[in-house]
C-alpha cells in the first residue's frame, strides 16, 4: 500500500463528521490525558497512606461500584436535563473528587471520594454516546465512536507515562492536574458543544402523535435490547478478567512485575497504533458479524493465556484480545444507539453502561477467587467458554434485531418488453412499488 493510499485511507477515516463530534472529541482526549487518578491510585494507597493491599483492591472496586449507580442516573439525566448540562455537572464533579483525593488522608474519607468519583465518572458517558448518536449520520455512527474510543486509549497512553515521569512531584499533585484535566473537559463542553437532545420525542412511523415517555423499567423490557445488554456483560466479564488473571498468572511462571507492565502495555500500544485501521478493514460490516466476531477475539486470546510461557507469548494473547476490544467497543455502542428511541438515547446508553460497571466490579473479586482456588488454567478455559458463548448468543439472538436496512429504491432491472407488460385501466400510469408512508402533515 501507497504513502498515497493510506493518506486516502486515513482522510476518509476522519473526513465527514460534524464540528461538533470534534469539540466532543477534544474534551475525551483532554480528560484522558490528566486521568491520573484510577492508574496511581493503589500506589497512593499503600506507599503514600500506608494502607494494605486488600484495602486498595476495595477501593478501587468501589470505583466500580459507584459506576453501577452513576451509568443508569447519567442516562436518566441525559434524557430528561439534556446532554450539555449532565456532562458539564458530571465532569466538574469528578473534578471536585480528584482535587479532593490531594487533601483527604483518612481511610474511609477516601473510600467515600472513590465512590463519588466512580458515581460522576460512569454517569458522563451516557451523555457522550447519546450526543454522538444525536449529531453525527447513522451510517457514520460507528465510526465516530471508534474514533472518540481512539482519544480515550490516546489520552490515556500520555497519561500512563506522563504520570510516571512526574510522579516525583508527588500524588497529591496529579491528582490536582487530573482535576485541572477535567475541568478543562467541561469548560470545552460549555464553550463550544450544542446541546442536541431533541426538544420533543420524535413521531413514531406513521403515526403523527409524539411519541409515548420511555423510562427504566420500558428499557428493561426491549427484549433484544436487553439481550445486547446481557451479552455485553458476558464479555465484559472476559475482557476485565486479564486485568487481575494475567498478573497473578505471570507471577505463577516466575516472571517479575516488570514484565507484566510490558505485556500489559501492548494492550495501549496496539489501541493507538491500530484502532483507526481496525475501523476502515470492518466499517459497514454487519454489526452481529462484527460483535460475534470480537466475541470469538476475546475468548481465543485470553483462554491461549493458559498455554502462554514466557513474556512474548503472554504479549501476543494481549494483542488478539485487544484487537476484540477494538472491534467490539464502538460496534456495541452503535447497536446501542441504534435500538435505542431518539428520545430515550441516555436512557439505553445508560444501562449498557451499567453492564460495564457490573463487570468491573465482579470480575476482579472472580478472577482473584478462581486463581486463588482452582487455578489460573480453570479462569482462561471459563473466559473461553464465556465468550463462545456470548458469540453463539449474538449470532443466533441478535441477527433480526440487528439486520440492516433494507434499500428503500429496488434494484433496477431491465425494463420488460411491451408485449410483457400488464396492462392498466383506462391508461392509468402503472403504479409504483408501495412505501412506507408517514403521516400527512397538517396544514400542508
């Protein structure tokens, strides 16, 4: 491939989206770049207070469990204050719980900010997904989240290390540049995003009469959507599973932390470098080919962890699980918004949010308990065997629900002979192929 080609390629990658997609694209990248918070944490805990380890682990599984409750109040929120608003109070929340982690020392002081700060952080994306979904085309909907998931995983990676060259300035000072990042996340919103909810539910199909309210419980009961939702948590579970498995597993072999941050920085590496590309190879494929496709990813490179010896092996089973991740993420966040009324975007997006919170709290405690009690070999054949499952799930559960749209224009054919033709009364015009109508306009 060309120099030419591929500035073709990555031109037609990024070319056609709203302004507005990158001012929101913007504001992902500046919060991530300060996100110290999550990824010095445990150490703050135990080197810095002097706290134990278990105590840092629940701690962090708070973080998780604020996300529980934060995902479906954003969604919420979202629908009914509007997107701006939620993210602006969102983010100048977690702003105020990062600046407040530099001041407060006592145990459950902290654990309470963690909380909070999980509550805030998980709440805000509802809002984001729901604002991509409301500006940006459909056909290029997945494209954009793949996009603004690139900017997390970016910003992220400059963080990781411009965390750890300035570590020497202390915690306490990057948790107040996390909060710095933040605001200057919700000053980007403020400035320049629109607000795009839609000012009233939209008119069902052939139907003049707005649309009825959605709430929680009408979320609960979209049946595919709720099956998209339990199957995401099947993967989630796999996917966060490595996160606590892959370094007790490589301890097990004897290699030291060392090599663990390695293999685990691939998993960035490979996001950054590669996300884009992965996108342009799988846009307008068919999304329950693409989830069950990434379903398969994920069980294949985290069960071939079990087989995995030495540091380089442990690598190349992060980098096909990650390529999973790459493929999975924005095509769920586009089946997402794509069942989801316009109206009711914060609320889907929300609980299939919720999913990922839930995974991030239970897998870890599984994860360590398994490894702990049958063994590590039994954790990589379980997410295996999850994510085979959640693949045949999506294939056989998801494929009418998820099937594209047919063509409005038939395909052209040609024309039959006179003499074929059938005729029509009193030399009417033959009539044209039925659409679907909508409701006649008043006063028009």
């Amino acid at each position: 491939m060309s120099i030419e080609s591929l500035r073709r390629s990555a031109y037609s990658t990024v070319s056609g989206l709203p302004q507005g997609f990158w001012w929101l694209w913007l504001s992902t990248l500046v919060n991530r770049t300060g996100a110290f918070v999550l990824t010095f944490l445990p150490y703050y805990l135990t080197v810095e207070l002097g706290h134990s380890a278990w105590f840092a682990g629940l701690v962090v599984a708070l973080h998780g469990l604020g996300g529980v409750a934060g995902s479906p109040l954003g969604g919420m929120l979202t629908d009914r204050w509007g997107r701006r608003p939620t993210m602006i109070t969102m983010h100048l929340g977690a702003a105020a719980c990062a600046a407040a982690l530099a001041f407060v020392t006592s145990a459950w002081g902290v654990a309470a900010v963690v909380l909070l700060m999980g509550v805030a952080m998980q709440a805000v994306r509802p809002s984001i997904n729901a604002t991509i979904a409301d500006m940006v085309p459909a056909d290029d909907v997945r494209r954009a989240y793949a996009l603004n998931y690139w900017a997390l995983n970016l910003g992220f990676a400059v963080a990781s290390i411009a965390g750890g060259a300035a570590a020497f300035l202390g915690y306490r000072t990057l948790f107040l540049v996390d909060a710095v990042a933040t605001t200057l996340c919700a000053v980007i919103v403020f400035l320049r995003l629109p607000e795009t909810r839609p000012e009233r539910p939209a008119a069902k199909a052939g139907r003049s009469e707005p649309a009825e309210k959605v709430s929680m419980l009408d979320v609960l009961r979209d049946a595919p959507f709720r099956t998209l939702v339990l199957l995401n948590l099947l993967v989630c579970l796999v996917f966060t599973a490595p996160w606590i498995g892959l370094p007790l597993t490589m301890a097990e072999q004897g290699l030291p932390p060392s090599s663990y941050g390695l293999v685990i920085a691939v998993n960035g590496v490979v996001i950054v470098g590669f996300q884009l590309l992965v996108n342009k190879v799988t846009e307008r494929r068919s999304p329950v080919v693409l989830l069950a496709l990434s379903s398969l990813l994920y069980a294949v490179g985290t069960g071939a962890t079990a087989l995995a010896g030495s540091s380089v092996a442990f690598a190349a089973t992060v980098v096909v699980w990650t390529v999973g991740e790459m493929v999975h993420v924005p095509t769920n966040a586009a089946a997402t918004a794509r069942l989801a009324p316009e109206h009711a975007r914060g609320r889907y997006q929300g609980v299939m949010g919720m999913s990922w919170a839930v995974a991030s709290f239970v897998a870890p405690i599984l994860a360590g308990a398994i490894v702990d009690g049958p063994g590590s070999d039994v954790l990589w054949a379980g997410t295996f065997g999850v994510g085979v499952l959640a693949a045949v799930g999506y294939t056989l559960r998801l494929r009418g629900a998820l099937a594209e749209e047919e063509p409005v224009s038939p395909v052209p054919t040609e024309p039959k002979p006179e003499s074929e033709r059938k005729p029509t009364p009193e030399s009417e015009p033959a009539p044209k192929p039925e659409r679907k109508r909508s409701a006649p306009a008043s006063g028009s």
